[in-house]
C-alpha cells in the first residue's frame, strides 16, 4: 500500500493533485507538471538528508493514489502531511495507509509523536482524522505547537497521534483479531 517517492509516479499523483477538491489542502502546491516532477526530487533529496518522510499510497493494483509525508521533524516529531486524489475519497484508503504509515515512523524511525494541523474549514479531514482512535485534539495539551501554528490567527485545529496510544490501539486490534480468530 505504501512505498518510497519515485518520480516515476509524477504524471498520475500531479494529475490526482490538482483537482479542485485536492489542491487547496496540499502543502507544496505546484502549478505545472514540470514544478511537481522538480519538487518530487526535492523530497526525495530531503528524505535522504533525513528532513522528513515520504510515501506514495497505492491502491490495490499499485497504482499511485496520493501521498503521506512527515514534514518538519524536530525531537521525534514531526506534523504529518497526507493527501488522496478525488476518485479515492470515501473508498477506505485514508485509514491503512496512516496506519502503515505509523508503525514504519513509530517502530522503525525512532518517531514519538505525529502532530496533525488540519484547516478548521477543512471539515473532511478533521472528520477523517477524528474517526481514528489513536488520535487525539492536541489544541489544549500542546499549547505551545498550537499557538505557533496559530500565530497570527487559529485557522488550524492539532491533533496528536503519540506512540503510546498507538501502540495500545494495536495491541488491543490484535486481541480482538485473535479472539474473533478462536470464536
């Protein structure tokens, strides 16, 4: 479901990129097929320097679908950045790769916590991102990353994602699975 940036992929994630519903929540927004392809190896180049964090999310016939990234990683955190290409809203997909995701950063990347600032306007993704229940509303317990968030005015909700809660919502998705599995 997930795999490292190629810029091989460039065509199909700009195409699902700049569609209406996608573009203005995209981070690094770029205007033109040939900015996506240099910004792609950009990332790539960050990735190896160690600045963040990137995957490009495949559906189920590996073709590319959108992307998950950690961007500015500071004291084993970091704000996560993920986007999906229209024709794959609604269809399942947000949940598996986030939590793929995590348990690469959380068990093989030495990453505590995953920090999400989502557009208080952009009600899709603050629905998608309260729907996991290793998710938590961090405006209040994070005042700090909040209010720099925020600086000149509180456009973005924080949510955090920390490595214990994680952990005990695998944990307790593998006792159920092994319970369900004797029944």
């Amino acid at each position: 479901m997930l795999k490292k940036r190629d810029v091989h992929e460039s065509h199909a994630l700009f195409e699902l990129m700049t569609h209406p519903d996608v573009f203005p929540f995209v981070r690094h927004k770029v205007h033109s097929y040939e900015e996506f392809v240099f910004a792609t190896k950009q990332t790539i180049e960050a990735e190896e320097r160690g600045e963040l964090i990137s995957r490009t999310i495949m559906d189920e016939w590996g073709s590319p679908i959108g992307t998950i990234n950690l961007y500015d990683i500071e004291n084993g955190a970091g704000f996560l950045g993920t986007w999906l290409g229209k024709p794959y809203h609604g269809k399942g997909y947000n949940a598996p790769a986030k939590e793929e995701f995590f348990k690469e950063l959380f068990y093989e990347m030495d990453i505590e916590s995953i920090y999400m600032s989502i557009r208080k306007v952009n009600v899709r993704s603050r629905k998608a991102a309260e729907k996991l229940p290793y998710v938590v509303l961090a405006n209040e317990t994070r005042p700090d990353v909040y209010a720099r968030l925020n600086e000149k005015e509180a456009v973005f909700d924080l949510y955090e994602v920390p490595k214990d809660l994680f952990t005990l919502y695998l944990m307790r998705n593998d006792q159920e699975n092994e319970q369900a599995m004797e029944a």
